[in-house]
C-alpha cells in the first residue's frame, strides 16, 4: 500500500466532509499518473524520450501476498509495462531510504517508474564470444521463446540499465565499447566507446557511471551524458567487477575476483577507503547489501558460499555455505529471501556439459544468515547471472555452460523452463525492473 493509499483510508474514518476532500486528492493523484504515463518521460542520468503509446493490453500493479508474489498470478500478456504511482527523479543526489528496514522496499513487485512505462517486456542475454562477434540474444518474457538476436561486439558481458532506467546497456569488453539499447523496442543503437566496460554501474545521485575495467584494474568513473571519462583509479588488486552500495550510498563495496580481495571506495570522490584480503584462495564474485542494509553478501566461487561482511568495519563475521561455484545473488521482490546461483563449477572445470548434480540456487533467510532451501536442476545445470521478474514470480539465470536460460519458480523453486541462447550466457538483464533507480549490473534497483 502506497502513503497515499493509506491516508485516504485513515480519511474514510473521519466526517464526510474529509472524505470529500481525500477523494479529491487521490482523483487528482490518478490524473498525474496517468499524465506521466502518457506524456514524454525526461530521464535524469541518460536520455529524454518521448513515451511511445502502450499497446491494449498493459500489466499493472495488484496486490501482494506476504511472500512477495501477485495475488492472483501474474498476467500473461504482452509487450508494455504501465507505471505505477513511483515518481521520476533527477540525478544530481540520492533519493532517499524509504524504508531503513528494507533497502529494497521501493522496488517491490510491479513497483514501476513511470521511465519504464513503454518498456517490453523481453529478457537480454548477452554471449560472450570472442572474435568481435559478441551477441544478444532476446528473449519474450510470456512465450519464454527467442524473439531476435543481434551482434554487441566481442566478450559481451552483462547488460545493465541506466541509473534513470530508461536505456540499456550491452558491455562489450574486449569490443572497448556499450552498445545502448531502447527498451521500449528491444533494438540496440551506435556504440559508445569505453575502455574495456566488464561491468557497469551507476553511482547512487546518477552523476556519474563507473566502469569495472577488470582488464586493467581500474575503476573508470565517466559522465553518463557525454560518455566522457572524468577520471581512473587503480583499484590495487585483480579483477576488481562486481559492486554494491551502503544504504546511505556514502561508499561501495567491489569484488576482486582474480586477486581474492575486497575494496571499499568512497563514493564522493571515488577514491580507495581500504582494502580487504579474503581467505587463501578466495574468488569473489557478486556483493549485494542485505535488505536490512547491516551486511554484505559476498558470493565465493572457490569457497562455495557467500562471506558475510560488515561493511562499515569492513571485516567479515561469518560465512554461509551454499554450493559449488557460488556466483550471483539477488533479493527476493518482498526483501525477506535472497537467491544465490551455484553455478556448479571451479575454475578449470567450466569447458564441460554438466551432469546431473551440477549446479543449484541456495534460498538465504538474511536475517539468520541461513539458508532455507536449495532447488535443484533436472539433470544438473550452470546458473550464473540473472534476476528477479518483475512480479517476483521467478527468477531468471544463464545456464553459463550449457547455453540456455533457466527460469525458476520462486514460490515452488520448480525449474519452469530451459531456453536454449547462444553459447556461454553471462549476466542477463530481466526487463523492466520495479524500483526508482538503478545502481547498475543486471539490474541492482532501489
């Protein structure tokens, strides 16, 4: 239930000339909703595009059960999203914490920004490939089919919304280039030239993009606009690509994956607060703050867990095992769950099929650090990267060395379906996300 919601009921409480007034008040509130929906959306820290028209049949908000999920399922239909009640923002500061209990509160199920209003509803799953022939393919959300594909340039990585959410991007990393993408047509767009963009994320007020240029071992912090580099810092340590921000977005956290370490930099002026060493042969992949914003997760391939960390002393207080090759996480719709993809592998042991036994998604309860159930794959499987629908009916992973796309059941933990895609999948947008804005990756939205 939105505020507005809320008072409007307390209102009906009261005499009836005040119910008079509040039905005023959320007549008018509906007009500006259905104003912005309408109208042309300005984005913040991106591009202004007018709004194309939605087709007859929209999906919008409904109501929740406790765990999160649409009462009543999720609808079957078609190519847009309609907004709901979620105001646009301006880069320039950070919007704030609506909920200090749950980090995630504004990007609840079906939760939208009136950014994502004319946005289809599609799947990108970016391949890697080497040899400048890099490739997206694109999935429908409601027929789980292959709809178009398109080359993004070599190694392409992840795709990541923009801080405004209006415009995706394709990282291309041996290509040294982002190849946007229109989410209102699927269709990508002239490349912007980047120095090796493994990851990319967007700082929490929207000024600036920072590129995890794991390559080189640095953090390259560009104006989101222009595309211009504004500075580069080494990150002193190897592979730094994965991050995420303290609730108050005053600093990050980001993973080197090839050096087994943890940095922590200061989010004003970009500069290095301290540097961690995890256990001998640690490999860290993706970090995400806990709903409650006390802790990081960070998930170890080589460990097969996720080490939890403080991150305001920057010291780790414990660990939770979940399984081998322990990779992506991702916050249920309702903040009580997070979901860790075991793609099932260590290092040297990805060239293979898998077989059965292979791989799983670990169910945590963050508040007591435990896990509460594990789903399996028929046959074994390699989930890697990925998200939540935007109902929180499933969650969505690249099977990263089978070529295919699993979808899940968040309710059952039921494999839905495998998609075959393009060898080697990597980090897949699910598209639109609820939430005001996003702090970059597949899809970090708050």
């Amino acid at each position: 239930m939105t505020r507005g919601q809320r008072r409007v009921r307390e209102c009906h409480r009261d005499a009836h000339g005040v119910v008079f007034v509040a039905a005023l008040v959320a007549l008018a509130a509906l007009a500006a909703v259905s104003a912005c929906s309408a109208n042309s959306t300005t984005a913040g820290a991106g591009t202004t595009r007018p709004s194309t028209s939605t087709s007859a049949s929209t999906h919008v908000a409904t109501g929740k059960t406790s765990s999160g999920q649409v009462a009543g399922g999720a609808s079957s239909s078609s190519s847009t999203t309609r907004a709901t009640a979620v105001p646009p923002l301006r880069a320039g500061s950070m919007p704030p914490v609506a909920n200090p209990r749950n980090v995630y509160s504004e990007a609840g199920a079906n939760m939208f920004s009136p950014a994502v209003a004319s946005a289809r509803r599609l799947v990108y799953v970016p391949s890697p490939l080497q040899g400048g022939r890099g490739t997206v393919d694109v999935i429908d959300q409601d027929s789980m089919t292959v709809v178009d594909h398109f080359t993004a340039g070599a190694v392409a990585q992840h795709v990541v919304p923009s801080w405004d959410m209006t415009m995706l991007y394709v990282n291309a990393s041996a290509a040294n280039q982002l190849v946007p993408i229109d989410p209102t047509t699927g269709k990508p767009g002239t490349p912007i030239a980047a120095d090796r963009p493994y990851n990319l994320y967007f700082t929490p007020d929207g000024t600036r993009a920072v590129v995890q240029d794991e390559q080189h071992n640095r953090l390259d912090y560009y104006d989101p606009h222009t595309w211009k580099l504004l500075k580069s810092v080494p990150s002193t340590c190897r592979g730094n690509n994965h991050a995420d921000w303290s609730a108050d977005g005053s600093y990050f956290l980001v993973t080197c994956e090839f050096s087994g370490e943890m940095l922590k930099v200061d989010t004003k002026s970009g500069d290095l607060l301290a540097k961690l060493s995890l256990e001998p042969g640690s490999m860290p992949q993706d970090v995400r703050l806990v709903p409650d914003g006390s802790k990081f997760y960070v998930a170890d391939m080589m460990h097969d867990g996720v080490w939890v960390l403080d991150g305001s002393t920057f010291k780790v207080t414990g660990k939770i095992d979940t399984g081998v090759g322990a990779h992506g996480i991702y916050p249920s719709r309702d903040g009580t769950l997070m979901y860790v993809a075991n793609r099932g592998r260590h290092m040297n042991d990805e060239k293979r099929l898998s077989h059965e036994g292979d791989g799983s998604v670990s169910v945590i309860d963050p508040v007591a650090d435990k896990v509460t159930a594990t789903w399996s794959i028929p046959g074994g499987g390699s989930p890697d990267m990925g998200d939540v629908s935007a109902d929180g009916t499933k969650l969505w992973l690249s099977g990263r060395y089978d070529g295919v796309v699993y979808v899940f059941d968040t309710a059952t933990g039921q494999l839905l379906k495998k998609i075959p895609v393009s060898k080697e999948p990597h980090g897949l947008c699910v598209w639109p996300q609820p939430g005001r804005y996003s702090l970059g990756h597949t899809g970090n939205t708050r």
